[in-house]
C-alpha cells in the first residue's frame, strides 16, 4: 500500500478501517520483498510469509488456481482504490499505465496491447480477425476450454473453414511432430493454446510460432494460464496473437484481460468490436458519403468505450505483487509444488493415471490425472466434502481432476489432498 500521495487524515482512516490481517499483510510485505534476490523453491517459511498477504478462507484448501487466482491484500486495497479516486473526483480514464505495466511484464511493446475482459475476449478478437475463406484449416488441440473451441467452431459454422485437431503429447518434440503431421496446403492457422486448461502441461510454444511463421501461417494463441505463471517475452515467443486474463495466475481482479498483437500484424487482424478509442477521430457523419476515418495506429483499434478505473488499478498492483516477489522466483516455487504433486501422486503406482508429462519443460504448477476405478466425479465429491477445492475435468470426454497450485500453497495442503486419494484407494 502506498501512503505517499494521502494526507494525515485520509491515512488515519484508512488504518482505523483496516483488519487486522490486513496489518498482517502490510508486516508480510516488508519481509517477502526480494529487491531481485533469488529466493529457494523449498524455503517454505519464506512462502507461508507470502500467504498471510491472502485472504483467501484458512479453512479451505484451494488447489484450483487454475480457473481463478484468489487476489492478495493490495491488489483488492488497489481495485478499491481506484474505484474510490473514480467515484470521488470524477477521474476517468487512465488506463495507459495499466497497457504500459502490462506491456512491460510480457516483452511487449505499450502499442501492442489491447484491454480485455477475459481470455475469451482475446481468442474472439484473434479467431474472428484473421482472413479465412471457405476451406481455409485451422489446428487446435484436443484439450480446449470452450474458450478457444467455440470460437473456431463458430468460423467453421458460419464461414466454412476446417478446425483440425491433435491431442497434446507426452514429449514438447512429440507435439511438435503431430502438428507438423497435420499441415497441408490449406493450413492457415495455428490456434493452440500455450498451456491447455485440462492437463496443464506446457506446450513448445516457441517452435510452434516459429514452424507457424516457417509455414506463412498465422499463430493465434490461447494464453490463458501463461502470465503470472512463466516469466514471458512474448516478441520472443514470435506469436502473431496471444490472449490471457489477469485473473488467473497474475492474482489480478476477476474480468480483467488483455490481447497481445504483434506490431506488424495489425493491419492484417481485422478489429472485431470499435467505438471510442479506437479510431483517430476524423470521421465525419456530415459529409457526403460519410468520411469513416481510421483505426489508431495500435492496439487500441481492439477495444472500446468505457473501462473500470478500479479493475484497471488492481491489474496494475497485480504486477507490482509479483514483482515485489519475483516472477523468476515464483516460476520455480510453482515448478516445486507441481513437482511435489507429481511425485505424490506417482507414489501410488498404478492405481494413478498420471496425465501431465514428467518431462522437465512440459511440467508446471497443474496437474492431471484419474483414480483407477473412481469416478472423477465422485472424487471431486469426496474433495468438497473436505472443503478441498480442486477440478473436475470433462472437456472433451476426459474424465479427469485437476490440481492447480500456485504460490499461497503448501506441501500440507497437497499431502491432504493425497489423503483423499488414499482414502478413495482404499
Ligand atoms: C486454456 C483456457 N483458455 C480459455 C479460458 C477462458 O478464460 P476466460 O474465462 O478468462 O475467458 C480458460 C479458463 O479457464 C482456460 O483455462
């Protein structure tokens, strides 16, 4: 929390309104900030400092960051910050700083980013852009959210192209081959997302840009669980397109997004929804016929009209959490837990279908697998029960769990959840 810009007053009442878990969490700040030092996966006294900046309920074992990252003290301090600096001076609009911190955290340039609303946002805006003809094909995996499905399955409706797909292998280099496998003479597109919501494993996503690029096709890539997660440059990643959220593994608040497009692509990525903001003003309804004007010569020429000060404000402290910490420092920490959660479930031999590869750049913080002879279903069941909140994951027939950590977790917490698979052993 930044004190500077308040008078005696307002800080005053701000600290007579503040919890006393929030005092914890300002005390919790002093002592997690790395000023860039590295900090070890398996200092556990250092992460539990790091939890106490949660509110997220002590009497529930969250493991599913994967749908949503419960936000820390400042950024929802931030959120309501900026809705109160809103409400009381009639600001609006400054939402430059938050494309420019955004730019930043990613490798991106401030002309590169459009706000969104989520993932989705993103996926349509790339999906729908993109000159495709009847006949034109796509490739998605096997594994998509309905997030980077539908959208391609909505130009296969309405305008004939092919979606082509391919199930995500147990090797980076085995992926590599069944999308290379797939290209034809009429592949335009590679749809695929960097890390797919049902397994977790991290896709190649550089060699899959590079062969897109190889292969003049257009690289439009779902990067819902990449930010936040794996420290990111996204020019040299080489992605035409690349569509995440900042509620997910950057901790920020729920309904916030962003889009990357790539500089040079701009004028072959058609805006799908324009209005204020995303023209350059000189378009005129008085002449005849109507002058239209152009696009800014940015990312702006994606989104439009009025966005939220307060949502916008807490996207920005979002960033500065994780910098506080260290994005390198929490990549690793999410590396060790995902690492523990594979060896756990691993020690059950067979009775466990682990689904997420072992392989060192494929694996991360999410992790998929079945019980033989439980239902996922009754497993979840079993889970809630215990106010242990994991995934059930039934896209695409897979009828699997999913546990997702990130860095307010704890070995204790992933031994409990082992607990329940003990159990449902038998
Ligand atoms: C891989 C993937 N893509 C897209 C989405 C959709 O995200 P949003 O709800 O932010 O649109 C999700 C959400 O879980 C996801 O995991």
């Amino acid at each position: 929390m930044n004190f500077s810009r308040r008078n005696f007053i307002r800080s005053a009442s701000v600290l007579a309104a503040m919890t006393m878990n929030e005092m914890q969490s300002m005390a919790a700040a002093m002592e997690v900030r790395t000023n860039g030092n590295t900090v070890a996966d398996n200092d556990d006294a250092f992460w539990d400092k790091v939890r106490v900046m949660f509110p997220l309920s002590k009497d529930l074992t969250y493991l599913n960051n994967g749908t949503f990252g419960p936000s820390p003290y400042p950024v929802i301090e931030a959120v309501k910050e900026g809705m109160m600096e809103n409400d009381m001076n009639g600001q609006y609009g400054n939402w430059d700083v938050t494309v420019s911190k955004i730019a930043k955290f990613v490798g991106a340039r401030d002309e590169e980013i459009a706000l969104t609303h989520n993932v989705t946002d993103g996926i349509n805006i790339g999906c729908w852009g993109i000159p495709l003809k009847r006949g034109d094909e796509v490739i998605i995996t096997t594994h998509e959210h309905s997030g980077n499905a539908m959208p391609w399955m909505n130009r296969q409706k309405q305008h004939g192209i092919v979606v082509k797909t391919y199930t995500p292998a147990s090797t980076a280099a085995e992926t590599l081959t069944r999308i290379n496998d797939l290209i034809s003479k009429k592949t335009r597109a590679i749809g695929t997302p960097h890390i797919p919501c049902t397994q977790g494993q991290i896709l190649p996503i550089k060699e899959i840009c590079t062969l897109a690029r190889d292969k003049n096709m257009f690289s439009i890539i779902d990067g819902a669980h990449g930010p936040g997660m794996i420290p990111l440059d996204l020019h040299d990643i080489g992605c035409d397109t690349y569509a995440s959220c900042s509620h997910k593994w950057m901790l920020g608040p729920k309904g916030t997004g962003f889009l990357y497009v790539r500089k040079d692509f701009q004028d072959t990525l058609s805006p799908l929804t324009v209005g204020a903001g995303s023209d350059n003003g000189k378009w005129d309804l008085m002449a005849t016929p109507v002058v239209t004007g152009d696009y800014v010569g940015n990312a702006h020429r994606y989104y439009a009209g009025t966005q939220s000060n307060g949502l916008y404000a807490g996207v920005v402290a979002a960033i500065d959490f994780i910098e506080m910490i260290g994005a390198e420092n929490i990549y690793k920490r999410l590396k060790h837990l995902g690492k523990y959660t594979q060896d756990s479930l691993l020690a059950f031999g067979d009775k466990i279908e682990l689904l997420t590869p072992t392989e060192e750049r494929s694996r991360g913080p999410v992790n998929g697998f079945r019980i033989r002879g439980t239902d996922f279903q009754k497993f979840f069941g079993m889970c809630s029960q215990k106010k242990i909140r994991i995934r059930g994951v039934n896209e695409n027939g897979l009828n699997s769990l999913r546990v997702s950590t990130h860095i307010y977790n704890n070995k204790q917490e992933i031994d409990k959840l082992m607990s329940v698979v003990k159990e449902a052993i038998g």
